[in-house]
C-alpha cells in the first residue's frame, strides 16, 4: 500500500486530512489540522472558499510539525488547485471533467499536475462515483488524481442535488451485514472498518484521498490502511460501475450550469 505517489519533483501523500465543513462552519477546524498532523498526517487540503485558510495554518503552527514536512493543498476557486509540497509550488486541477481538462492541456503553458475530484465506489443499491473514464484519461495524461469526500458526504445543500441521498458510510443497508452488501463484507473479512476499505480500495487505484473528520480515532483510522486482494478490488470496482453514478457536489443548481458535461463546455467564454 502506498504512503505516496510520485509526481516528479516532489511526491503526495496518499492520505491528507479534508478540512470543508460544509454547513457546520469552521470552528473545530484549528483542532482537528493539530490533530491530524501529531496523528502522522504530512498532507492538509483546505480552499479559499471554505473560509478555513487561517484556522488551518494556526493549527499547523499549534502541532508544532516542521513545516516543511507538511503539503499543504489549497485552492483560489474551486477549479484552480495550487499545491505547496515542502520549498515549491505546483499547480492542478480542481473539479475537472476530461472534456475541460483536453481544453486546459490544449492551451496551457503549464501542465497541471493534480486534478481533485470527488471520487468513491457504489455500494449494493445505492449509485455512487468511481469515475473510472477520468481515471484513466488522467493517468494517460500524467495528471495525478485526488479523490475529495473518499466516504461520500454531504456538502453544503446549494452544491448537493442528492443532499437526501446518504454516503457510502451512512446508508442504512450498510448497517446490515449480508453477503450481498460488499463493502461491510469485504471489511469484515479483513477485521477493518468500512472506511479503510473505501480509502483503501481508492489509494489501490493510485489515488491520494482526503478524507474530513475532527475525530481524533477517525483520523488514525483513515491513515492506517491496508492492501486489499485482487477479487475484493473487482468486486468494488463492479458494483460501482453497475450501479451508476451520484455526485454529492454538483452546483448546477447554484451556478446555473453543469461543469460535469462531457458533451458541452460550460460557461462559453
């Protein structure tokens, strides 16, 4: 199992710490980036629209980790990514589909090395997000990808048209163990919780992932993953690409435009 990728001249951890809060505001953000780092998280992921940029950089300083053993991602807009991996600056991608990433590799001077997007697996039922066509294009390509809300999630209501839908770690038929539901399943046989095989399943596929959580047993939980076997990765792999696709961030609703179309690049300019 991974604890990093290689992107060339630097390397990303596997697993960073999500700061977005979503409706639940910022307050227990300082805490929770403190924590993370004195648990072995080396990766913190926050944005200038999550409010948060402040609250993470006085927890960065509270842990007392050396900042330069500290990759810190952050993002202008949501669909600009900067990276700052220890004495440089990189740039990426945040939320890019493969129709507007050809568009930026067509024009840009200079390639992005990331693209941050919401990735997870679908689970019985339930139709989640496994996005195995931008996988692909992306490693095609050299563009390392990040996996946002890993467990699936909730975000603020204006960006989440499934906002009724539950997560891969909240759905009621997960809290039931049959042979039919795999991921608590596969957990069991492997004596792990659902979401280190979640996590565990998207670092396997070479994604680095940054899960949210203030909880200091969650955090340790999350950064302790494990090698899945081959089958139990087909399994997951089947049951999300059968099942179906739900985006827990989708903001057409709230921009006026899909920036998920493969068939039309939104907004023309």
């Amino acid at each position: 199992m991974p604890k990093t990728f290689d992107l060339g001249s630097y390397v990303i951890p596997a697993v960073g710490l999500g700061t977005f809060q979503g409706d639940g505001g910022n307050s227990l953000v300082k805490a929770a980036v403190a924590k993370a780092l004195r648990n072995g998280y080396k990766h913190i992921d926050t944005a200038t629209a999550y409010g948060n940029e402040a609250e993470v950089g006085d927890g960065i300083r509270e842990s007392g980790v050396p900042r330069d053993e500290i990759f810190v991602t952050t993002k202008l807009y949501e669909l600009d990514l900067i990276l700052y991996p220890w004495t440089t600056l990189e740039t990426g991608l945040s939320n890019f589909n493969i129709l507007k990433t050809k568009h930026v590799l067509e024009t840009a001077r200079v390639r992005p090395a990331v693209n941050q997007v919401e990735l997870h697996p679908g689970i019985r039922r339930a139709r989640y997000l496994p996005q195995p066509e931008l996988l692909a294009f992306c490693a095609r390509e050299g563009i390392h990808v990040t996996a946002h809300q890993p467990l699936g999630g909730r975000p603020v209501a204006a960006v989440n048209l499934n906002a009724d839908r539950p997560g891969p770690l909240t759905d009621p038929e997960l809290q039931i163990l049959t042979e039919q539901n795999q991921i608590i399943s596969i957990a069991s046989s492997y004596n792990k919780s659902a979401a280190q095989v979640l996590l565990s399943w998207a670092v396997q596929r070479g994604t680095s992932v940054v899960p949210k959580t203030v909880q200091a047993a969650r955090m340790v939980e999350n950064i302790n993953l494990f090698t899945l076997r081959e089958e139990d990765i087909e399994k997951i792999n089947r049951t999300g690409e059968e099942k179906g696709t739900v985006r827990f961030l989708d903001p057409r609703n709230h921009i006026g435009f899909d920036i998920f179309d493969e068939e039309s690049d939104e907004p023309v300019m």
